[in-house]
C-alpha cells in the first residue's frame, strides 16, 4: 500500500545498496522465506517480536547523508481527508465502528495538531503484508522501500500493529511493542497514527 502516492516515489533499485548495508531488514530476501500475506506458519509471537526488533533497528540508524525525501504526516493527513472526500468509507468493526468519516477527520485533525514536532527517522512508509517476510534463519525482511522516506517511527509502528492485527490478531501486537521498546512509544502519537492509517486502508 502506498501512502502517498501523490508524493516523490524514491528510486527503489538505487537506494537499496543504502539501506542494505545499514539495516539487516533491508537486505535481499531469503530463499524460503515466508510472507505475511500468506499467513507465515510460525509462532505468530516470534513473528511480532522479529518485526518489532526490525523496525527498531530501522529506527535508529543514523539519518546523516540520508537520501530519502520526507514523509511528513501533516500531507498524509491532507491526502486522507481526499480520500473521505472521493469516497463514503464505512468502517463495520475495529476501534472506530458507528463513527462517521467526517467526524473521525476532525478528531484525526486535532490530534495532528497536538502533537508537535518528533524525532525525524527513516521510515518504510508504506508497510503491507506482501512487504513483510520471515526466515526461521535469517530472520525478518522489508521489501518495497520505494517510498522510505523521513518522517516519525510512529506511521511504521500504526501500519505494522495493524497489519500483525489483521492476520494474527491483536493479542500479538503487545509482543511487537515489547520488542520495538514500549519506551520508545508514545501512546498520543500512535493512536493519531492509528487512525491516520485506518483512513489511508479502510
């Protein structure tokens, strides 16, 4: 899933060598691994544990000559008040069931409003189940990094929390934060992220 498709897409191919020789995660897939999008056969907490231990490390790499664009949240949230607009989105279950779009946009423009500036770091961006790959080896693996970009830890935390949601269910996702740091964690800028995210994919 692209989340910002009206934004410059980074030259996949190119920056890879960039990325791969910083983060284990970044680098070429395993032969045998696994995709989330099939379900990965395997104690869904290890599964957790490894994405969250990924993303940490992702997280703290240096952003000295970085070249990756920024991903700022505020133009997500302008692109998820579009997509409102374009389309009626219904959501029948999850946190925000029986909540109009219209009123989950103001309540998303508040919390943007609050937050403040964050620590920049380098983020996937557009984290999906086919972008998340396991070996029991060679551990965990990120594809598609063509929109990486520079922006806050938390859009990478909303987008893997749901999507380990999704396919194990939300009993794995306290392990993912364990593993990531849950000092590392601010609960008002996940939650904003969270809702940020289930506008962008519902």
């Amino acid at each position: 899933l692209s989340l910002r498709p009206d934004m410059t897409v980074v030259d996949e191919e190119c920056h890879g060598g960039w990325l791969a020789d910083r983060v284990a995660a970044a680098r070429p897939v395993s032969e045998g691994a696994m995709c989330l999008a099939g379900g990965i056969p395997v104690n869904a907490e290890s599964i957790a544990r490894s994405f969250g231990s990924a993303l940490a490390e992702l997280h703290t790499i240096s952003v000295d000559d970085c070249p990756f664009p920024a991903l700022d949240g505020t133009v997500l949230a302008n692109w998820a008040h579009a997509r409102v607009e374009a389309a009626a989105l219904t959501a029948a279950d999850g946190p925000y069931r029986g909540i109009a779009p219209a009123r989950l946009l103001d309540i998303l423009d508040d919390q943007m409003a609050d937050l403040g500036d964050a620590k920049t770091v380098i983020v996937h961006g557009s984290l999906s189940a086919s972008d998340v790959w396991f070996h029991p080896e060679s551990g965990l693996s990120l594809t598609t990094w063509d929109h990486v970009g520079l922006g806050d830890c938390h859009l990478d935390l909303a987008m893997g929390a749901k999507l380990l949601g999704d396919t194990y269910g939300y009993a794995v996702v306290a392990p993912f934060f364990e593993a990531y740091d849950l000092d590392r964690v601010d609960a008002v800028r996940l939650d904003a992220f969270q809702l940020l995210v289930h506008l962008l994919t519902t």
